[in-house]
C-alpha cells in the first residue's frame, strides 16, 4: 500500500460518549448524591467529570492535596463554601473553582439550600477514590480520619494536616 493509499481511506469516527439526564453512575456518600459522568473510559483517562448534590449542611471531607490531578468545580445551584488553607471562598451559581495539584482544599455546604456541581478531575484518578469510599460505606466500615487517609493515599492524596 502506497502512502497515498493510506491518506485517502476514511477515518473511523471516535465514539462519542452521551450521557443523558438520570444517566450515569450513581454514588451515594453519606448525604452527597454524585453521578459519575465520565470515568475516564471514554477519555483515555485523561478526565473524569462527576457531578454533585450536597445537601444542607453536608460537611466536607478533610483539608487535603492531590499530587497528580487537578480538580475543577463549577457551581451549578446553591452555595458551597471552599477552604483553601486557612481562607473561606463561599461559590455561588456560575461560579469556577480551579485546583492545582498541591493546594490544600475542602468544601462542604453550609446553607440551607442543597447545592449542585459539577466537578472534574484531570487526569481521571480520583473518580476510583469515591467508588471506593461507597464500598466502604456500603461495607459498614467505619470512616475514621485513618481509614479514610488510607484510601485517599491509593490516589495520591494526603490530607493536609498542617491545616486539620
């Protein structure tokens, strides 16, 4: 075959992934509805994109840092209050919140109101991590702070304990 036979034979089409209304997998953590969007299989897992339901005062997991991926969190309804060290940044409906590997962060919803967002995860490491709490959850395991430091270390995470 000529190199010229091989640039004129039709490309195949990527598959293209839709994910509709109620689709998707669900993942219930203690008062946080999430539904995984993308996990990565459709990205060469090079993103995961979840998106979120806290309910009122659903608390948030400890302070912590990624090593590998950055997070992103767009607000789509409510309010949720992000911690980035010692700082409080409360994000309502439109807003963006972009975290870089090594910042430390939480969130947690501390109105009334539930809140909705949508979060991504760059590459896609980290949806893994909330599929393995669930288990956890479903599995009657206690979640102390060790327990979970542990799963958060199988996606190089630490919690950052000079803000705990």
């Amino acid at each position: 075959m000529t190199d010229e036979q091989k640039t004129s034979e039709p490309m195949p089409d990527p598959a293209v992934s839709v994910v509709g209304p109620g689709e998707g997998e669900t993942i219930l953590l203690g008062t946080t509805r999430m539904r995984v969007l993308e996990d990565g299989g459709n990205t060469g897992h090079r993103l995961g994109i979840a998106e979120s339901v806290l309910a009122p005062h659903t608390p948030g997991p400890p302070q912590h840092r990624h090593a590998q991926h950055d997070e992103g969190f767009y607000i789509i309804s409510g309010t949720v209050r992000f911690t980035v060290g010692q700082r409080d940044y409360d994000a309502t409906a439109g807003t963006l919140v972009m975290v870089p590997p090594g910042a430390p962060h939480t969130f947690a919803n501390v109105s009334d109101a539930p809140a909705v967002m949508l979060s991504t995860f760059t590459p896609d490491l980290y949806v893994q991590y909330f599929r393995d709490l669930r288990d956890m959850f479903v599995g009657d395991q206690a979640m102390t702070p060790q327990a979970g430091a542990q799963v958060m270390s199988r996606y190089a995470t630490e919690p950052a304990t000079d803000f705990a």
